[in-house]
C-alpha cells in the first residue's frame, strides 16, 4: 500500500477544512494554539513509519489520554470492581455533563467522559504512591520513548478554569464513587490530560491495542488479548464523544479524540493511524482531523469492517 502517496493525497484535500473548526479555549493555554495546525502519521506492525505535515510537532493529547488510564485501571481493580463504578454505554451527552451522573446515581455512563476518566484517575491513585509517574512511565513504555512528559504550563491552566471537573468529582465524591481525595484526583486528572506528544508517539502507543496487546516495541504483553479486544471495542463504542456513531459511520475505526484535536485510531492486525488539527467541529472531534481519517479508510479501502 502506497501509504505515502495517500497522506499527501489526504493532506491537499483536507486542506480548505483546517482552518474551519474552533479551537477548544476553556483552557487558556489551549486557546491560543494556532488553527492551522495538521499533521498525521501511520505507524504499521511490520515497523514502517509514514508522516505528513506537522506530524513531529507535540500537542495536548488531553482526552486520548483516557484510554491509557482505562487500560491501568482496569490492571489495578480488575474487572469486576471497575465495572460497577463505571458503565460501559456511550453516553449521547457532552463529554463534561453533569446531569446524566445525577439521574444514574454517580455511576459515570463510560469510562471516556470526564465523570468516568475521574473514577478510573481514582483507582489509580488508590493502587499507586505517585499516581502520575505511573501514568507518565506507562505512556513511554507503551511508546518506547522515554521523553515523554507532561506540560505542566496546560495542567495548571486547565486547573485554573476547572471547574465543571471539579463539580464532576465533587458529585462523584457524594455518591462514595471516589475514594481519595477531591483535589488529589482533579490534579491527577488534569496532569495527564496535559501529557505532550505527537503523533508519532500516539502512533506507537496505541500499536500495541491493534497487536493483541502485545507490544510490538518491548515484546511484552502489556495487557491480554481479551482486555485489547474490551478497550478496542469501548473506542469503538465510546471514544469520540457524542458523534460516536457519526465516526464509527465515516472513519469505521476504533478511535479516541481528545480536544488538543488529536485523534489516534487503529486497524487490529495492521496499523495505527493519528492526526492532529487542532480546530474543533461542535461535538469537539478534531474536525479536519476526523476528514482525514474517513478519507484514509475510503482511499485505502481498510476497516474493521
Ligand atoms: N482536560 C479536558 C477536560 O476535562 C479533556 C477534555 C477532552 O479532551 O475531551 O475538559
């Protein structure tokens, strides 16, 4: 496959959308991270790595960070206990909701919106001394870079205007479905939406849920091909916000967006595809990010399905 050709191909036809969306600025620092930003990358299992654009630039992954912290939650509590603190149901609500949480009695509806990606902050701070690192050292294993860091100007800016989040674990907080402390929870929460990475290190993080959980850089069984097959389908189901099926519809991939305008999605047994533009459509999905990736599965003629 011509995988180079169909980025620059991808690149020339996206172009008139890049500057379309609308930046997410309820974080200051976000707010100011210029609209024509685009980069993609395709990173495949036999070890060959295509960019385009503005691929080796770092970026807020913010919410694609969700899907690492699912993956160390669940290794923490197990299954059973994750799942009744949290459900598994796309929830066709925005992400920072906060009247679904009331009507289902704290139980967050999936562990990708905000409400759901405290809990799983929750179980990791109850299983680890230095919940951070734990996230941090996870993500440059699963990427085999250890550079990796966290932006930690973004982490107190989204800290300065958090306060849906914090009204979230609050609420969480008096149904019993948080364990620690509030604040230690939001500042966990808000450090690893703030780590910085680009799409080439998504590439390579994500590789390792289209390899069965095995990752193809350590050799290690990060986590076991049932629990691949279980996060890959909550992407799926669940990833990108309340436009889930829009994109299941257009890209046919298991994804997960974040609203820095990242989007990392991947073809089991093949490849992991990302891109960032960082301008928003109003479900909060990159939106010349989600082109691009509905038109590499259209040119390439590869989907789950
Ligand atoms: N840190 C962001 C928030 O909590 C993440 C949102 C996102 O990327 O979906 O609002």
């Amino acid at each position: 496959m011509e995988y180079q050709q169909i980025l620059e191909e991808i690149h020339e036809e996206v172009k008139p959308f890049i500057e379309r969306g609308k930046v997410a600025d309820y974080i200051p620092k976000l707010a100011a991270v210029p609209k024509n930003k685009f980069g993609m990358a395709v990173q495949t299992l036999d070890g060959k790595l295509f960019t385009i654009g503005d691929a080796h630039e770092h970026f807020s992954i913010q919410s694609i960070s969700k899907a690492y912290t699912l993956t160390l939650a669940l290794q923490f509590a197990g299954e059973e206990a994750l799942w009744k603190r949290v459900g598994r149901e796309p929830s066709g609500n925005p992400f920072n909701s906060l009247v679904q949480l009331e009507y289902e009695n704290g139980i967050p509806r999936n562990p990708f919106i905000n409400a759901g990606a405290l809990v799983l902050v929750d179980v990791i701070l109850s299983h680890s001394k230095d919940a951070g690192q734990t996230i941090l050292n996870f993500v440059r294993e699963r990427s085999d870079n250890p550079d990796i860091n966290f932006d930690m100007e973004v982490a107190a800016s989204e800290k300065s205007t958090g306060f849906r989040n914090a009204a979230l674990a609050n609420f969480l907080k008096s149904y019993g479905n948080l364990h620690n402390n509030v604040e230690d929870v939001l500042d966990t929460y808000f450090l690893q939406c703030s780590l910085h990475m680009n799409c080439i290190d998504l590439a390579r993080s994500f590789l390792v849920l289209a390899n069965h959980g095995l990752s193809p850089w350590s050799g290690k069984q990060i986590v076991t091909k049932s629990q691949a097959k279980r996060i890959n389908s909550l992407m799926l189901t669940c990833g990108t916000y309340d436009a889930v099926g829009d994109f299941a519809y257009r890209v046919g991939l298991p994804g997960k967006s974040g609203i820095g305008g990242g989007i990392a999605a991947f073809i089991p047994g093949r490849l992991c595809v990302t891109v960032w533009s960082p301008g928003l459509n109003s479900n909060g999905n990159s939106l010349a990010g989600t082109l691009a990736l509905e038109l590499f599965t259209t040119k390439t003629g590869m989907s789950i399905f």
